[in-house]
C-alpha cells in the first residue's frame, strides 16, 4: 500500500545548510512523501519550494528527478540539493525519506549526547533484525554519538524487506554541578583568602575561567565568578562566592622597666599577648623608636618606643607606645686647691645625679674601692676616679688636676749598712703617663761618688746609693730635680744618707684606732742606744699624712707615733718607717709602723667569749690543752697577749663541724659592677649589687646574718652559714653581661683553736686587729684529776636521791670537802655565792632551802669544779582542792578559798605555778580575805595553783582549773587582749580572734566599724581592718606594760569595749611560765620570747625532784619543746628550768606549768 506523507519542512530537511552571501534564503513550504511497499518502487517525493518553480534548479542523489517531483521511488534516502536560479549563493540541501510501509518495526531507546560531546546512543530492539546505519554502524545499538540525526535501514533476513528510520540524539546542557567551598576569608584587607570550587556530574577533566582553578589562593575581599568547562563533553557552568574582609583583635600587656643607669641602653621591656577574635599564633612583633629605629625587647635606651603586633597572618593590632626612663644625668661638681709651698693640694666632690647616695668613690691612685670623697694633702697631679651610685651605676669623673704653686725643696733620709746598696725613689706626680716627668741630680748628670759611696739615678727617679765601708751619720746629700712641664712642676728632693757599722735591725708594728679617733703606738729602742737621732725614712720631717686616713707626728725622743685619724677607714693605709739612729755606735733600728683605721664597730658581740674559760688535762705533762671558741681559720686575725707577753703556745684546730663553701677564685668576666641574681636559702630567692669578693662577703652577711657569719677564706673561697639552712647556688652577673653559677660543697672545719696553756691562772686579751674589738679571759688551766664532791646516790638523770625522812635534815646536804679545806673552794648555788654552811662531821655541810639547786662547786688550788643539781621540797603539804571555775570573756569572778584546811594564821599566798606568762587570764590575790580575782581575757583554758602556807610550814593547795568562754546569749563582746613582748621587737595580734559578734567568735565580717579610743604611751600601732591585726612597735629601749583601748561596732547598732594589754619584758628574753600541749593549737609548745637571741644557749628542764627531764642546746622557738622525755609525754605538774644564754649572756632559771 502506497502511503502518501504531507510532512512540515522541518521534519524533513535534515540537515539543511543556508550559504552565506544569500540575502534571499531558500523556504520550502513542504515535501510530500508517498512510501512504497516491499520488492516494489511507486514512492514519490514532492517539493514545494516557496515562490515558484521557476525560480530554482533540483539536483537528486541518487538520481531521481531534475524537478521538484520524484516518482517510482524505492524505499530510501534521498538528498536533494536546490539552488535558486538567478542566485546561485543561495542553496537549499534537504534529505527525504521514502520507506517500505510494510517493512519491519522497531523499538528505539535514545540517550542524549552530553553538551558537545559524542557519547550519546541509540538502541533498537527487536535485535534479530539486519541493521545498517549512517555512520557505519551495524548493531541494533550504536554509541560514541554526537547530537544530530541519524538514519538506520532495518531489514528482516528471512524476506529481505527493510525498514529506513531517522532517529535524532538530542544534546543535554544541564549535567554539570558547580559550587564553590570558601577555606580562609581575607583578614584586614590583605590578599589572604582561600576557596576551591568543586564540580560534580561531568567527566572530571575540566577547565576553569579565571584559572587555574579549582584551588584560589591569595584572594582579596570581594566578589568571584568562576565559569567552568567540561574538557570532554564541552558542557559549561558557573559559581559565585564572596570573600570577607575579616578584622582581628587581641589584647597587649606592656611593663617596660627603665634604665638603670643614665646613658645606657639596660632599658627593657616584657609584653604578652592574649589572642582575640580570628587572632592566629604565633605573632611577631617590631619594636621601634619615634624616629623609626629598631629596637630588641632587652636593650632599649631612654624614650618613647611603639610596639606592633602581627599576627601569624601578618594582621596587626593597633600601635602601643610606652616610655622607658632614665635617671637624671650625672653631675659631679669638683673645686680643686693647687699644691703649695705650706700645703698639699685638695679636691672637694659635690655629687648629684644618677640614682643618688649613697655614693661611692674610686680613685685611681688609691687602694681599694671605697675612698674618700674629698682628697688633702696631694702631690701636684692629675687626679681621676670611677664613682658607683646606690645602684651600682659608674660614673667617670675625668681627670682633675692639682696644680703646683711652689717649687718644693724637701729633705729625706736613708739609712743603709756599710758596703749595701739602698734605694729611693722620688714619688712621681699622680696621673702622668710615663716619661711626662724627667730627674736629674742637682749639679748636673745621673751618677755620682763620695768618700762614702756613689750613686746614680734612673729615668724613673730612683736612686740607687752603693755604701762604702766608712759608717756615719748624714755623710751624703745628694738632690733631684723633678720636672714636669705639662703641669709646670719643678721640684727638688735631697737625699740625706746615713750610714751604720752593720745592717740595721728592723721591727713591725701593727696598730688600729677607729675613725675620727686617734692612738700612740710605740716601737722598741735597743737598750744598747746611748745617742739617738729620730728620723722618717723616705719622707720629710717628723710628720705627714697618710692620704685621707689620717696624720701622725713621730716622737723625736721615743719614736713613738701619734696617729689622728679621719672619717676615712682602711687597713694597714700606710707604712711609717722611723729610724732610730745612734750616732756613737752609728747603728740603727728602723721601726715600721702598719696602721689600720676601723669603722665604729659594735663589740658587743664580735670577740664573745666567757670571762673564764677552764683549761683541765689528766697527765697533760704541764700543758694545758683547752678549745677557745674561736674559729680556727679566724685566729690569724686575733693578736693575744697571755699575762702581759705574747702567746707562743701554738694552734690547732678543734671543734670540728660542716658549713657551707662557695668556691668564687674567679668572677664573671666584664668587670664590675657585679649583680647577684639570685642566690636561694630555704627555697627564698635574694638578689643584690657589689664591687669586689670582699663586697660579695658583705651582701651574703647582709642577706643572711647566720650566727657562723660568712667569712672570707684563703683566695676566692666564702665560708659559713647555718646546717638548718638549705642553700642554693650564687648566680652573678658582670657589668659586661657574662654570668657565672657557683654551687655550694659542705665541708668539716674546725669551729674553734686549741690553745696550750701551762697550768694556772692566765690573763690572756684576744684583739681582732681588723676591727678593734678586744676581750680579757681568764684561763684557768688544770693538769690533775678531781674527787667527787659528794657521795649521796644518783638516779637515772644523774641528779641527787634524797631520802632523808624529814624536813629539818633535808635541810642539810653534806659534801666530801674537808672542814679544814673549805676556804679552798668557792660554792655557788643557782649562780650566787654561797656561805651558809653547816657541819656533816669532819666534812662542810650546807644549810638549803626549798627548791631547785644549781650547786658549783670549784678548788681554787686544784682548780676541780663540780655541778650538782637536785631539787628540794620541805613544806608540808596538808591538803588539796581543785575548784572548777567559769569565767565570762572580758568578766570577772571572785574566788575565795576554803581556809579551814590550814591552821591559822595563815601567813601567805602564792601561785606555785607563776602563770603569769598566760593570755587566757589575768589575776591579783586579796590576802586579808585569801580571795582570787580572775579577769578573763581571751577565750580558752588555764590553771592557777594558790598554795596557802602558815608560819609552821604547813600549807593548802588549790588547783583552780579556769574556763574563759561567751555564752551564745552574747550577742556583741570585745574580749580584752593581753600579748608580750621583747624590747625592741615589733609584734603583730588579732585583736577580734576573741571577740564575739552576732554570737560568732571572731566574726569579723559582722562589724561595721573598729574605733581605738586611746593610743599606747611605750609604742605606736597600725591596724589592718581587712584581717582585724594590730602591728605594735615599741619606741626603741622602752620597757613596761603599756595599754590602749578600741571600740566595736556591729550592724544591729551595738557597741563594746575592750582593752588591750602590751607586756614589754624588760629583760633579753621572756620565758612563759606554762603550757598545755593537748593539741588545741594555743599553747602546746614551751615558747621563750627572744631566745633566738642568744643562738649558743643550753637549755634545761628538771622535775621537782631534780632530774633532768629535758635538755637542748641552740634552742629556737621553731623547735620549741612540747612537754616530752624520750618521746613520751610528761605527767602534769611543776617543773624546773634553767636557762644558759651562753658566753656571758648569764642565765635564767624559774618554775614552769604542764597542764593539759
């Protein structure tokens, strides 16, 4: 059946192709298609050209027709090519196909090609079918298409009857995702941002506009597009994003530290960071002047310096300007006086400036580094020096220059034996290079010769006189001319020369006088002189200065010296030499005189030793060997006189115990000054400044003042210290920035000096030649064994039993000294000289009363001593009763005791306890009545022990155990306050510890105001209202009990007083008389007020019995003593102390209370 087809133009010019160059394109209006059947050809094509059919030429492939109309067509495609007759650029190519209407059908899947690319396909089914494609292809499935037409001829095998189909793959342009990940904003407008754009549903080779893409770095803030494409398919999207301006914030901390000495660049400055919003670490910084000059953190000179911080992006903070000071410029201002004819030139110094005084002068013609600030007596010169400032800072003072005004004529001596050579050499003017000053002898030339010798000088004026053998007295003059042009000095120095029959015999002698103080020393004559000359060697006259230190004037008769010293301390300033020359035998004795001038010094502790020091050896074959405390290493400082000559006995050291050592031969290199950085004792860091090693020792005594003292030892070793401490290394610092550490070693010394003494009595004087200070022992040296004193029997503690049964022999304690021999032995009983004695036979007894005895004992011809302690109680004890008692805080109660259970009369009151060193209570005694007035002061427990005796001995004790306490009634209460004290020691309290407020001990958050009523009259106070603490210093050397009053104030409006009790014991130490260790926090040690005072002291405890229940030697408060013997605690009760200061200090002894 022939199927005719009118089909759209469209459908069937595919593809059709325009030319250019045609202003009038071919249109066709329509293509008529008639199919044909199988094995037949009756198809037609009819083309419908617009305008006409006149107008254009057909051209038919395969050859059809050469019209518009194709008849007796087989099934086929066919292409036919039109041109429009009078334009040939204007072509039309069109494809039409006629199909076999019976042929066979299909199924068609397409898949659309991506964007440009040739990956679509087509696929037909049934597959049992022929296929034949237009591009070649022969399966029912074709791929690898681009987007167009396609035309397939399907043929069934079996009848050979064919169908052509046109199938059109069309293009998908939506297959690519583009979006875009933003990594990093830009911060403070830099190019710092970061994205990636990320493409999904392509084939994953792409390209990017702008590229590279797809990572972008270094973005500025603004807006982005970013078009991609598809390198395979040609497929094509695009994305937008935004980069942010992000803004950093952070916080700066400066503390900038000034410049410690004016001029330098020792200026720093600490910073920190705290990072704030998009801050990034780690920062950097620049650090720059106002005038744009870089700076490190750790050397900044004076000014204004901005600091900037970036952060690890480069994003900066806002500027940060700071100061660094300086202090005010060095200003010395120098008068000078010339030298003249009658007087040496002077320099007076007037400094400002720097960081202040004191001040410290170095001159560079004198020794040491601690000089005086104004010079006398000068040479003519030029005079320089370094001056150190309270904080070490040096400062160069340039050279000033004494001018001479007076050409000087001076006569000196020399004094030399036959056949020696001697020398003299003419003091240079100070501060001269070398070769400024020329010498020549008066006369002409450098050499010369007399009768008794020759001579000759050298370019640095020193004279060389060689003796001939013709002794006598001023036998040469030989003069100098000193000339230095530069300073306009011409002077003339005449050598007198003495001569002696043989060398002359020479003495040392060293001597000290304290500032401003002046002293006569005299050397020894030969007994052997008959005529004597006087003279100063090597200086004019019988007079002269030595620099700042002082003047002297020798004796013309006994060569003594009388020395007048300045304000100006030294040791060994100068050498004297005075020539005593005697003329008839012409021999002489030259003196030298070694003066030392000395600070004030306190010697009240520097040489410390006991008035007597006992000496005692068995078979010590007429030596005795005794310790004298003294340090070993410290004896060469020490000048002793025993009975009246010098000591010759010989040392060794004794005692031997670990101190510290540092080992500092070498300091840190760059000079100083030298700052100690840190040196730690006990874990707490000290610093300080110093000059020389000898300042170093000063600063460590200064830091830590031990009781060993810390001593320089040999070269560059430092020795002291305290075993209790622990002590770290020295840490120092020079000038010049380099820093060493010096580590301490113990080591075992020997803490005293074993002297030989012959036995007997001996005066010795030890002087400390460094500082003056001078002490006077006796020594009292034994060499025999001594009997024992008595021959009662001892108990476990080494004290006496007494079994005696009553008290009238108890009375009595008999000795092993002979009656005959009593005026040979001096007795003491607890420290006083005792003469009450009685007689035990043939032997002395002694008459004692009741209590504790410190009995010594000493021969006076054999020199034994012997200590005896016991303790002795006589009185007869009839009864006892404790009495429990309730005393208000701030109130007081009345007591009055049952006197029914002694007979009358009674005779007397006492507290056996002697408590009076307690705080919880305060009492006085009513004797008439035998009443107890008790006042209670601070909240807590105590104890009073009254003991009522009459005149037969009998007594009653009764034990009051006393309670202070506030009842919860009380609202409001200020509890009276009694604390103690030393003389000159401050003290601190809290005064509200006891009072109660809104019914609450020590609540101090309840008041709403503390008022003093009064003030002290032995101190003065502050008062710290955050912690309720009063600090009270006494006024220096006041003693007594002082009291002021205070006020307080809670919120309900409620008001009350107190009183506050200060007891400044007027004695070195103050020994509390009780203590209750039962672990409540007050009280449970033995605490002896100032004990730290007297480091060497002893310390012992006995019961009322005598024996020794407690003993420690270097007692401290640290370690005070809680009522134990052998780690187990005491019985409650009375006990005994007796207390040894230690050197001369003295003793303290009295009764002590354990109560728990």
């Amino acid at each position: 059946m022939n199927i005719k087809h009118i089909l759209p133009f469209l459908a069937l010019l595919l593809p059709f192709t325009a030319r250019t160059q045609c202003s009038n394109p071919i249109v066709l209006d329509g293509v008529t298609v008639s199919n044909t059947q199988c094995g037949s050809s009756t198809g037609t094509i009819i083309i419908n050209p617009g305008g006409g059919l006149g107008l254009y030429n057909f051209e038919w492939t395969p050859p059809a027709s050469n019209s518009n109309v194709a008849i007796n067509l087989a099934a086929g495609t066919y292409n036919v090519h039109i041109v429009r007759a009078n334009n040939p650029n204007c072509i039309l190519d069109t494809v039409v196909v006629v199909n076999n209407s019976n042929g066979p059908q299909v199924q068609v899947t397409i898949s659309p090609a991506q964007c440009l690319a040739s990956n679509g396909s087509i696929s037909l089914t049934p597959t049992n079918l022929l296929f034949n494609w237009s591009n070649g292809g022969s399966g029912s499935t074709v791929t690898g298409l681009a987007s167009k037409n396609y035309y397939v001829t399907v043929t069934n095998p079996n009848t050979g009857c064919y169908s052509i189909f046109k199938y059109f793959v069309p293009r998908n342009l939506n297959s690519l995702a583009v979006n875009t990940l933003v990594q990093d904003n830009a911060k403070c407008s830099m190019n710092n941002g970061k994205a990636q754009v990320v493409v999904t549903g392509g084939s994953g080779q792409y390209s990017y506009n702008p590229g590279p893409g797809p990572q972008y770095n270094n973005l500025a803030p603004g807006n982005y597009t970013v078009q991609v494409s598809d390198n395979a398919t040609g497929c094509f999207g695009s994305t937008n994003f935004t980069i942010q301006n992000l803004q950093i914030s952070g916080t700066v901390n400066i503390t900038p530290h000034n410049v410690r000495c004016s001029g330098q660049t020792t200026g720093t400055v600490e910073f920190s960071v705290t990072p704030g919003q998009n801050f990034e670490l780690p920062y950097v910084f620049t650090l720059k002047d106002q005038g744009g000059t870089s700076y490190s953190p750790g050397s900044l000179p004076a000014g204004t310096f901005t600091l900037q911080i970036a952060d690890a992006d480069g994003c900066t903070l806002p500027p940060q300007n700071f100061s660094i000071n300086e202090p005010p410029a060095f200003n010395p201002q120098v008068q000078v006086s010339p030298e003249t004819c009658v007087a040496g030139g002077q320099i007076s110094l007037s400094i400002t400036g720097g960081n202040g005084a004191p001040y410290i002068v170095n001159w560079a013609d004198l020794p040491g580094d601690d000089n005086p600030e104004d010079r006398t007596n000068l040479r003519a010169g030029r005079y320089s020096a370094v001056v150190f400032d309270s904080l070490f800072c040096t400062y160069s003072i340039d050279t000033v220059l004494v001018a001479p005004n007076c050409n000087n004529l001076t006569n000196v001596h020399m004094v030399l034996g036959v056949n020696t050579t001697d020398f003299y050499c003419v003091p240079q003017p100070v501060g001269l290079a070398p070769g400024a000053t020329t010498f020549s002898i008066l006369g002409g030339g450098l050499n010369g010769s007399s009768a008794y010798g020759s001579w000759s000088l050298n370019s640095s004026g020193c004279l060389a006189y060689l003796a001939g053998s013709n002794p006598g007295f001023g036998l040469d003059t030989i003069c100098i001319i000193s000339m230095a042009p530069q300073i306009g000095l011409k002077d003339t120095t005449c050598v007198i020369v003495s001569i002696t029959q043989q060398q002359p015999s020479k003495q040392s002698v060293f001597f000290s006088v304290l500032v401003n103080k002046s002293t006569t020393t005299c050397g020894s004559i030969p007994l052997s002189f008959t005529s004597t000359h006087i003279l100063q060697l090597g200086r004019p006259g019988l007079s002269g200065t030595s620099d700042t230190y002082g003047s002297y004037i020798i004796d013309n008769v006994s060569a003594c010296l009388d020395f007048f010293a300045n304000n100006a301390p030294g040791f060994n300033v100068d050498e004297i030499r005075v020539a005593v020359f005697d003329t008839l035998a012409n021999k002489c004795h030259i003196i030298s005189y070694f003066p030392s001038v000395l600070p004030q010094n306190d010697c009240s502790s520097a040489v410390d030793l006991a008035d007597t020091l006992h000496f005692i050896t068995t078979g010590c074959n007429g030596v005795a060997l005794g310790c004298v405390p003294i340090p070993y290493d410290d004896i060469v400082n020490y000048t002793i006189i025993d009975n009246g000559a010098l000591y010759a006995g010989g040392y060794t050291g004794c005692a031997p115990d670990s101190i510290m050592s540092y080992n500092v031969t070498v300091l840190p290199t760059g000079g100083g000054p030298y700052e100690l950085t840190e040196w730690k004792i006990n874990g707490q860091a000290h610093t300080g400044n110093f000059l020389t090693f000898n300042g170093l020792v000063d600063l460590m005594n200064l830091i830590d003042p031990s009781a060993n003292g810390w001593k320089a030892q040999g070269v560059g070793f430092i020795r002291g210290g305290h075993l209790a401490n622990t002590y770290g290394p020295l840490k120092i610092k020079s000038a010049g920035g380099n820093s060493s550490v010096y580590s301490p070693s113990s080591l075992l010394v020997p803490l005293g000096t074993e002297m030989r003494f012959t036995p007997g009595f001996h005066k010795v004087v030890f002087r400390n030649v460094q500082t003056a200070c001078s002490d006077t022992v006796t020594v009292d040296a034994v060499c025999f064994d001594c009997a024992p004193i008595h021959s009662y029997p001892l108990d476990a503690f080494g004290g006496v039993k007494w079994n005696a049964a009553t008290c009238n022999s108890d009375t009595v304690f008999c000795t092993n000294i002979l009656n005959v021999e009593l005026g040979q032995h001096i007795v003491t009983d607890n420290g006083d000289l005792f003469i009450n004695f009685n007689l035990c036979g043939n032997f002395v007894g002694m008459n004692l009363d009741t209590g504790l005895h410190q009995l010594h004992f000493r021969n006076t011809i054999t020199t034994c001593e012997w200590n005896v302690r016991f303790y002795l109680e006589c009185k007869n004890v009839l009864n006892e009763q404790t009495i429990p008692v309730s005393v208000p805080l701030g109130g007081t109660v009345n007591i009055c005791l049952d006197t029914s259970f002694v007979d009358s009369p009674i005779t007397s009151m006492t507290n056996i306890c002697e408590d009076e060193g307690s705080d919880i209570i305060g009492y006085s005694f009513n004797t008439p009545e035998w009443c107890v007035q008790i006042t209670g002061q601070n909240l807590g427990l105590d104890t009073l022990c009254v003991q009522l005796c009459n005149d037969l001995g009998e007594c009653a004790d009764y034990i009051l155990l006393i309670n202070v306490s506030g009842t919860p009634s009380d609202s409001l209460l200020a509890g009276p306050d009694a604390v103690f004290n030393i003389k000159n020691e401050s003290l601190d309290f809290n005064i509200i510890a006891n009072d109660i407020v809104g019914g609450i001990v020590g609540n101090l958050g309840g008041l709403t105001e503390v008022k003093f009523l009064s003030n002290p009259t032995l101190g003065t106070f502050t008062f710290n209202a955050s912690n309720g603490t009063v600090s009270y210093t006494p006024e220096q050397g006041e003693c007594g009990v002082d009291s002021f009053s205070y006020r307080i104030t809670d919120d309900m409006g409620q008001q009350s007083i107190a009183t506050i009790k200060v007891t400044i014991s007027c004695d070195k130490i103050l020994v509390f008389k009780g203590i209750s260790p039962n672990g409540d926090g007050r009280n449970d040690t033995w605490h002896i007020l100032g004990i730290e005072q007297f480091p060497d002291n002893t310390v012992q405890v006995f019961n009322r019995w005598g024996n020794l229940v407690f003993e420690q030697k270097y007692y401290t408060n640290a370690t005070a003593w809680g009522g134990q013997w052998n780690e187990k605690d005491l019985p409650d009760g009375t006990y005994f102390y007796l207390i040894e200061l230690g050197g001369n200090a003295g003793k303290l002894s009295g009764w002590l209370q354990i109560l728990r």
